[in-house]
C-alpha cells in the first residue's frame, strides 16, 4: 500500500480548508458582534454564482471576485436589516437567505444563460491565479486569519466590536454605537463570506452549480464555534475539516481491509463526522459564546 | 407601525415581479401533455438530466433545446411542462402535480425516484408514467406495473468499450473512475469500464472514487475535481465520470495538468451526453447515452397510442449506449483503438463478449 501521507495530502487540506476559512472568519466578524450569522452558506453561494457569472461576462477571475463581494454583502446588509433594525429573529433570518439561494441562481441563470442553475465554464486562463499549486486565494486566506487576529485584539475597532457583542449596554453607556458596529460586522461576514464563495466557482472549479456549496457554509459556521470565536483557533478547525476531508479522498480505493479488500467508500466518507465528534466531545472542553449572541440591542429595554 | 408598514414594503418589492407574469395559461386540451420531473442534478447537468431535456425538447418543438437546431426528429405537437425539485422531497408533490391534472405521459428522470412513481402511479392507472433508470413493479413485487414504462440502459457495455480505449490511450497503465454516487447503477458503469481495459490490458490498474454517499454527490465539482487529482496523483492518466455536475470537476483537473508537445498529457471520459466539446482537446471520447432517443420514443408512442408498459431496454444493438468519435476527438483516438472498440462492439451485440452487469449480481 503506497503511503497516503504525501505533499499531496498537504496541498489537498489546503485547497479544501480555504473556502472554509474565508466563511468561517466572515462569521467571526458577525458573531463577535453579537449577530448569528447562520446565513453563511447562503452567502457563499451568492458569492459563487456572481464571481462565476460576472467572470464569464467580462472575461476577469478579479472583477469576478469583486462583484462576489459586493453581491455577498448586499445579502448580508438585508440580513443585517432585518435583524439589527427589524429585530427579527437572527436564525431564521439567516434560514430565509439559505433558502433564497437554493432558488435565486436557478432563476438568475435562466434569464442569462438559458439554464437552471449554473454557468458556463470557464477557460482555465480567467479562473483566479495560482502560485506554486495553490491558488492566490489561499494564501490571502492565511494573511487574512492574521489580520483578523491583529484588528480583533490590538485595535479599537475590535475592542469596541467584540464589546458591543459580549455586553452591548455597557458598551453603549461608553458611547459606542452599537447596532452601527452589528452592521459594520455583518456586512463584512458577507464581504469574506462571498470571497469563500467565489474561491469555489472560479478558483476551485469553473463553473457555478446549483447548490455547490454542499453544506460548507454550516461546516464553517462549526469551526467557528469549535474554535472558540477565535481567529487562529478557527483556521485550525477548518484545517482540521480540510485535512479530514483530503484524507477520505486520498484514502479512497487505496486503504485496504486485512483481507486485501477495499475498505467501503460509506465507512471512509464517515471519517470527518467521526473526528468531527470526537474533537468536539472529547478535546475542546467548553466553548463560551460571544455572551449578547443573538440577542437584539435595545436602547429602550 | 411604522416598522410592519416598512416591512410590509420589502416584502411586497421582493414579491411583485413573481407576480406579474403569474397569470394562469390556458393549455391546448387537445394536444396530449407531457411532464417530465428531473434528478437533483437539474436539466442543465450537461450530462444525464440534460438528455432527456434534449428528448422531451425534441418532441416538443424538433429542436435542440437552444430552440434554434434541428434535432433531426419531427416534432411531435405536444404540451411540456417540467420540474426541477430541489429537494429529493420536491419529487412526489411535483409528479402527483401533473398526474392530478390529467397529464398523458409524467416522466421521472433517475432512479430515486422509483419509489415514488410506484406509490404514484398505483393512484392513477389511467396516466402513463416513464422512468429513466429504474423499474417500478407491482404490488406482487414481480411483474412490472401496467402503466409505468422503464427506460434502462445496458451501460455496461457501453463503459466497455470507453474502457478499451482508455487502456489504448494510456500510457501509465494506470485509469481513473470518478463516480457520482456511491450506488449499483454507478457500478455498473465502474465494472464495464474495468472489465473493457482489462481486455486490452490485463495488468492495467483501474483506480475507483466515489463523491459521495448522498445525492448532494452529483453536484459537487470541486470535490470531484480533488478525487480526479489525487488519481491522477497515483499514476492515472485516463479518467472516466459518471458523476453528473460533480465530473466536470474532473475536466477541470485534467486541463490544469495541461499539454505537452500539443497533446494532454491527462484525458477525461465523458458521460451520457456527448461531453467532447466542454474541454476540446482534453476529452478523449464520450460514454453516451441515449437518454434522448428513449424519451422522445416514449412520447412518440404515447402519441400514437401504443404506450406499452414494462423494460425497454437500450443497448449497443438498438445504439442506445456507445462512445463518440467527432471533429472534437478524432485527432486524440488512434485507429487502432477504434477499431478494436468496433470489433468489441460486434462481438458484444453477437454475444460473444459478456460484460458483466454489476447489477445483476
């Protein structure tokens, strides 16, 4: 049996953590303000069908990525909308955009390409670029968990944000403006969400199809709570989900049973849910929420 | 109040262009009325779904689904309407749907929905049904159900030959499979390709992938595309999808390993539709299946009034399966490869070469 622990491996979890990543720390920005930002999936999808569409258009992976951002931010400023100002109810806020994008695409890319649900695809040469294997949006990701760690920690902005989500009144009584600072925070989940979005229709893959996300959105949203709400500790987690996942692909047809046969597709597939559990039962101890998560700001009550 | 009238706006904008076009239309009631409800993959999977669009499209209006090209077949004068569920859910209501407005013909597309057709079309005997794929038997579990047409394919054979060519064409000894999801129908095509290359080559070693265990497994490119270099990876060379969207990954992966002296150094197989011009150069031929004959068949009978129920089976004899040769591959193919696929292919129809079907065992 040929070793199943190669480069390959490592550039594999990469490439599968990336998407991951970019959603994940996008719920950051949400969460630490104290919105739940269940939404992300749906946000990645915008994302993905707008960079594969716009690509296509103007023949550019950037102004690809751009338009996923803008898109993917507008959804998540309606969200943003409904929660802050509406006070509606933040998951099943998020829900309704999920939901609106099992459809939008469908309908979208009928009125522009006479199809139900995906693009066209795309030459290699407009798909987003790659350095030595990997594409630019990778790397981007990994400066992006640092940034993240320094604004959050060592800047205003991110004492006043992770204060505005943890205790929104005493922040208020400090003279910060709170739901200002939850939109600030949604709206950028939206803008990194969207970049996650489009990393998998024009980085990834060349085509946009429907429900392409495949649930990345949710595995994202578990990193983050797996990683405490923590900028470091949820790239791990999505790296520990990537490396899981490129381990049921490498191991495919190659694991052997003692008796010489293949090891069953449905017991390798079961691996990321398996660590999943046991990393979350046995190893992580209590992970404490952003402690006014989900909880509407009101000046009055 | 002021909040709910805001709200109340929103909503009413998010809602009003679904309207206006919403009117009720008035079918041709003497035109007989096809429903078709397609896989979780949708019509334009460029693949399997996407054929029998091209089908029902065919018999609808004798074109192409670009309402533009001939496809050589009369149109048919019928009424279509079709669904794309978007949750396996989706499926029951949709089909009841047409079979309660009196539909002549309702088509379900893949074999999941075998279970549902069968609870269906015991409640509307009078309505013909078709499925794609599968087979819907009575209550006695044995005979097939009167109104209820299955179309099946021998897609075995089929994958045979694309496994002989693949084997031609291989220079590692090594060939990939990258299947949707991980189910018999699937196997069948995975057995017919290994046994094909293992005809032209008894040492060649055939690497096998599935995507995935669920039905989101047909319709995740990027995790095919992974499966696809990681195959690639351990040597092979030739890679063949039965994956719905999930294997265009997979001509992704061999385009981004690029040419060398103006040929790919990586191939890919398309499948159920002719899927040599997605990447021109990098697809060395396709395992096609003619979804689109057996449906605009279907729906001819039903107009002429000769539906029969019970298998119609497609295979090599009636070209109901094959692989394609066309200005997009000529070049990549050797003729003796294509010879020898012919030569394999007569001796499949004349029974002197038997695939194993994976799901007969």
């Amino acid at each position: 049996m040929r070793s199943i622990l190669t480069l390959s491996l490592v550039f594999s979890t990469i490439r599968l953590a990336t998407p991951l990543v970019w959603a994940a720390i996008g719920g950051l920005y949400s969460e630490r303000s104290g919105v739940i930002n269940i939404a992300l999936e749906g946000l990645m999808l915008a994302g993905a069908f707008t960079a594969a569409a716009t690509t296509y258009y103007t023949h550019s992976p950037w102004a690809g990525l751009g338009s996923a951002m803008l898109a993917a931010a507008f959804f998540a400023f309606l969200l943003a909308i409904v929660c802050i100002r509406f006070k509606a109810n933040e998951v099943v806020a998020g829900t309704g955009i999920n939901i609106l994008f099992l459809g939008l695409p469908a309908v979208l890319s009928g009125a522009l390409f006479l199809s139900s649900g995906s693009t066209p695809q795309l030459p290699k040469d407009e798909l987003l670029p790659e350095v030595a294997q990997l594409s630019v949006v990778s790397l981007l990701a990994l400066l992006l968990v640092f940034v993240t760690q320094y604004v959050l920690y060592r800047t205003p902005f991110g004492l006043r944000l992770r204060s505005v989500g943890e205790n929104p009144e005493a922040a208020d009584a400090a003279g910060i403006r709170v739901n200002r600072l939850r939109y600030t925070g949604v709206v950028l989940s939206g803008v990194l969400a969207g970049i996650g979005g489009a990393y998998l229709s024009i980085g990834q893959s060349s085509l946009f199809t429907r429900n392409m996300t495949a649930g990345r959105g949710f595995i994202a949203l578990a990193a983050l709570i797996f990683g405490k709400w923590r900028p470091i500790q949820t790239m791990l987690a999505c790296l520990l989900f990537g490396f899981a996942d490129a381990l049921t692909i490498q191991m495919q047809g190659v694991a052997k049973l003692p008796s010489g046969e293949d090891v069953p597709v449905q017991f390798i597939q079961m691996i990321p849910y398996v660590v999943t559990i046991v990393v979350l039962a046995g190893f992580i101890g209590h992970s404490r929420a952003p402690g006014a998560l989900g909880v509407p700001y009101d000046k009055e009550s | 109040m002021k909040q709910t009238a805001a709200l109340t706006i929103i909503v009413l904008a998010l809602i009003a262009p679904a309207c206006r076009r919403a009117r009720y239309v008035e079918d041709d009631t003497s035109k007989v009325h096809v429903g078709i409800v397609f896989d979780i993959g949708g019509k334009d999977d460029r693949s399997f779904n996407a054929a029998a669009w091209r089908g029902v499209k065919c018999a609808e209006s004798g074109t192409l689904p670009d309402g533009k090209t001939s496809c050589d077949k009369p149109a048919l004068g019928i009424v279509l309407r079709d669904v794309e569920p978007g949750t396996p859910n989706s499926i029951e209501p949709a089909m009841r749907a047409f079979a309660e407005r009196g539909y002549d013909l309702v088509i379900g597309v893949g074999f999941a929905q075998a279970p549902i057709m069968q609870v269906v079309a015991r409640d509307y005997p009078d309505i013909h049904f078709a499925i794609i794929d599968g087979v819907v038997f009575a209550d006695d579990g044995k005979t097939p159900m009167p109104n209820v047409a299955g179309l099946l394919f021998k897609e075995h054979e089929g994958s045979y030959l694309v496994g002989m060519i693949a084997a031609k064409t291989s220079r590692t000894g090594t060939l990939g499979f990258v299947g949707g999801m991980d189910i018999p129908l699937i196997r069948r095509f995975e057995k017919g390709y290994e046994e094909g290359a293992k005809a032209v080559n008894p040492r060649i070693q055939v690497l096998q992938n599935y995507v995935g265990v669920t039905d989101a497994a047909w319709n995740n490119p990027g995790k095919g595309k992974e499966l696809s270099l990681a195959q690639m990876d351990r040597g092979a060379d030739v890679i063949f999808t039965a994956a719905g969207n999930s294997g265009l990954g997979a001509f992704d992966a061999v385009e981004q390993a690029g040419m060398q002296n103006g040929r790919a150094t990586h191939f890919v197989i398309g499948v159920d539709s002719n899927q040599n011009m997605v990447k021109p150069g990098f697809v060395l031929t396709s395992m096609v299946k003619r979804v689109d004959n057996a449906v605009y068949d279907i729906v001819k009978e039903v107009v002429e009034g000769r539906f029969k129920g019970g298998f119609h089976v497609y295979g090599l004899e009636s070209e109901g399966v094959g692989y394609v040769i066309d200005q997009y591959n000529r070049d990549l193919v050797s003729p003796d490869a294509i010879r020898e696929a012919e030569d394999a292919r007569k001796k499949i129809i004349s029974g002197q070469i038997k695939v194993t079907d994976a799901m007969a065992q």
